[in-house]
C-alpha cells in the first residue's frame, strides 16, 4: 500500500508545481490513480446504433473497444488478446460479430468473451474459456454519451459526473429524437501535457482576448465579443468539473438563447432558422433556467470537454507527459437535415480542429506551457492560480460555485481534485 502523500498544489488551489505537466513520474502516476480509476468518456451511442457495431478508442494509454451486443448491451474491453496481446481489433469502427487474433486466431464475440482458438480440443481441452475473456471495463452512459472505468467497485457514473449533469443536459436534452455525431471523428496530435486542454475547457476565459485578439479583430462587431466574454461566469463544480457560462435573466430576448456563436447563426440563416424551429421543445425539456444557461466550453475531469458553441465533443488522449492526441466529434439533433448538420461542421472547421484559427492559438498555448515546464531551476518555481482568490458563490438557480468571468476558481478546483486523486493509497 501507498501512503505516501505529495503536495504538488497548494492547499487553496493557488500554486501548482509546474512538474506536473512534464515529469515522468509523475505521469506514471496519473495513469495508475487517474485514468485507471476515473470514469473516461469513449463515444456516443449513435456511433453504436446496430448489434455488432464497435468502436475503437483509449481509456488512458489503454487500447479499448467499445460494442453493442447481440444484446443490445454496450461492452468495452481492452484491445489485447489474453493469448500473446495482439489487438484482435485493427479498424478505428465497423460492424463484426466477433474480434479474431490475426497471430493465433483466439476469437472473441463482440462481448469480449473468448469464443474460440484454434485446436481447443487437442491444445487446450482443460481451459475454461469463461476466465479468458478480454479485460472488461465497467460502462455507463448519460444522455448519450458513453463513459468507461476500470473501476469496478468505484462511484457510479452519476456521481461521477454530479452537478456536471447539468450543463451537459442544455447541449444533450434538446430534442426527443436525441443527438448524434457526424463527420466521423477528427484527430490530431500537440505537444503539450493531457491537462493543459482541459484547464483551458474548465474556465479559463482570460486568454481569449491576448490569445485570440487578431481573430476577434476581424469581426466588425469585436467590441460586442469582448462584452459577452465579460458577462459570463466561471464556474467550478465539484469534482474537478467546470465550464464557462452565460446566464441570462427571464425576459432575455429569444435570440440571445440560441446554442451556437452569433457569428456562425449569421454565417449560416439556415441553421438560425433550423435552430430556432427547435426551441419551443428544447424549452419544453429543459425547463427556462436550463434554457436560459449558455455554456462555451466545459471540461468533464479528466480530459472530456465539450464546446458547445460549436456542437463539439472532445478528449485530450495522453500520450506521455508531454504529448496528447485530440479527438474531436461535432453532434447535432437527429432530426436536423443534412445540409444544415454540414454547415454545423464547416462552422467548426472556421474555429477549432489543427486548422481553426482559434485553435491553432490555443496549441501554440499549451505547447509552450508544457515547453515552460522543464529545466532544473525555472521547477522550483510554481505556476499561479490565485487570480480572483475568495470567489466563488452559490447561485439561486444554477448548480457549482460561481466566479466572474476573470478567475481561475475552476482551475483551482481541478487541481485540488488532481491533487487528491493522486494521493489515494493504491
């Protein structure tokens, strides 16, 4: 057992050891009591919608598939064959009723069961199949999306996800027909530490103005960009949870309560038009004070966020202390045509993946900082955190602490969550 205890971020929050983004160690120990324990988002049912289809992913640096059943039950297991560790599965998605070894032919349904080998009867006539199954994870979902432990006897993914249910709800529990992802699933690589996404999802609103200043500066109307950005809150939410939000009081124009960026509703009538066709039901579920709650970006601890400006769902796959894997997916309603679900993924294009201009910003940020983490003396130096210390208030209406639009409440928050992961005895 493991009783040592570390203190790499101070008791408020405020100060946080700038090794965390670089030190091998300290990765290593991520992995053992983060991304083995935590609830890890893997996909959305509607890429599953049929018996046999399957999904492949990470949970941490774990090759993981994710299946529907003949069951109709959603299995996922670690893609490692109990034979020799071969993947039985070599496709990113399809449809199989079953994953065979390519080395020695172990096969294995779509549960993750071992089905079969060739030669039982003579090779192995005393092993008991049920024991050599692939390495199952626990599955649950909400709303949708499809979340993973290896934690069998941990928290359930309701109190995982607590409060966060919440604002996940105002981009998830619009329609009755539900949501799904489109355009298939957009991936790329940045040098930078699996934390730097998701402390830059949590509430960090500060950097939009420096980072992305020559974006804003294009549009006619920056002034009013910045203006909204003021308005919003930060908000931190127990569990390492957080997101940056708008709330607008009742009587807000109906306008200014549709999803979406302004300037993207103005680059594409159609989807303003298809959008506000949708209202009166997304009202209708979520009640007005969801409806009238605005999320931007909200990071689900560890590396899940969602921009829901732009109907986007994301993970940061860590990939070593100093490199992640990005994986993003755009999800809109179901019923929308298709012409409007493609200009919601040419909206995205404009802003977010490797070529967005407001993304391409953000990578260059979080290279640097993982970059400004390494060297002998500027380590014994921490990172600050203690913009906006002593905020953080409860609202009448909306779940989590509530800071203005300029603190880093839910950064403290996270790291202080980070902190007490990580020293859970084993």
């Amino acid at each position: 057992m493991n009783t040592e205890q570390k203190q790499w971020v101070s008791d408020d929050g405020a100060l946080v050891d700038r090794r965390i983004f670089s030190d091998a160690e300290i990765y290593e120990r991520e992995k053992k009591t983060i991304f083995n324990k935590c609830w890890l988002f893997l996909c959305h049912e509607s890429q599953l919608e049929n018996r046999g289809d399957f999904f492949s992913t990470y949970m941490g640096e774990e090759p993981v598939v994710v299946s529907r059943h003949k069951d109709g039950e959603i299995y996922a297991f670690i893609n490692s064959c109990r034979h020799r560790g071969l993947r039985v599965c070599r496709a990113d998605s399809g449809n199989s009723n079953s994953h065979t070894c390519p080395y020695h032919g172990w096969n294995y349904g779509t549960d993750g069961q071992l089905m079969g080998m060739p030669g039982k009867k003579d090779y192995y006539p005393d092993l008991d199949a049920s024991e050599w199954g692939l390495v199952q994870a626990r599955v649950g979902i909400y709303k949708g999306l499809v979340f993973g432990t290896f934690d069998h006897d941990g928290i359930s993914l309701e109190e995982h996800l607590g409060d966060a249910t919440f604002y996940l709800d105002t981009l998830l529990d619009r329609s009755e027909e539900g949501m799904e992802v489109i355009g298939g699933v957009q991936k790329w690589e940045a040098n930078s530490n699996w934390k730097m996404p998701s402390e830059n999802m949590v509430g960090d609103t500060y950097h939009a103005m420096m980072s992305h200043r020559s974006v804003f500066a294009m549009q006619p109307d920056a002034q009013d960009t910045y203006d909204q950005i003021q308005e919003g809150f930060n908000i931190a939410i127990e569990g390492g949870h957080g997101s940056v939000c708008r709330y607008f009081p009742e009587g807000t124009d109906a306008e200014d309560l549709l999803p979406g960026e302004t300037a993207h509703l103005e680059m594409s009538p159609a989807l303003g038009d298809a959008i506000r066709a949708g209202q009166a039901e997304a009202e209708q579920r979520l009640g007005s004070v969801k409806l009238r709650t605005k999320p931007a970006a909200s990071t689900i601890f560890p590396n899940f966020h969602l921009l829901s400006t732009v109907f986007c769902l994301r993970i940061a796959h860590p990939r070593g202390p100093k490199k992640s894997e990005l994986w993003n997916w755009v999800i809109v309603p179901k019923a929308w045509p298709q012409e409007i679900k493609q200009a919601v993924i040419d909206n995205y294009y404009v802003a977010f993946g490797p070529g967005g201009m407001l993304e391409q910003d953000d990578i260059e940020n979080w290279e640097q900082v993982t970059a400004g983490s390494i060297g002998e003396e500027i380590t014994k130096h921490p990172f600050h955190f203690g913009m906006g210390m002593g905020a953080g208030e409860a609202h009448p209406d909306i779940p989590g602490l509530i800071g203005d639009a300029f603190n880093e409440l839910p950064q403290r928050e996270m790291y202080r969550h980070w902190q007490n992961l990580m020293n859970q005895e084993d």
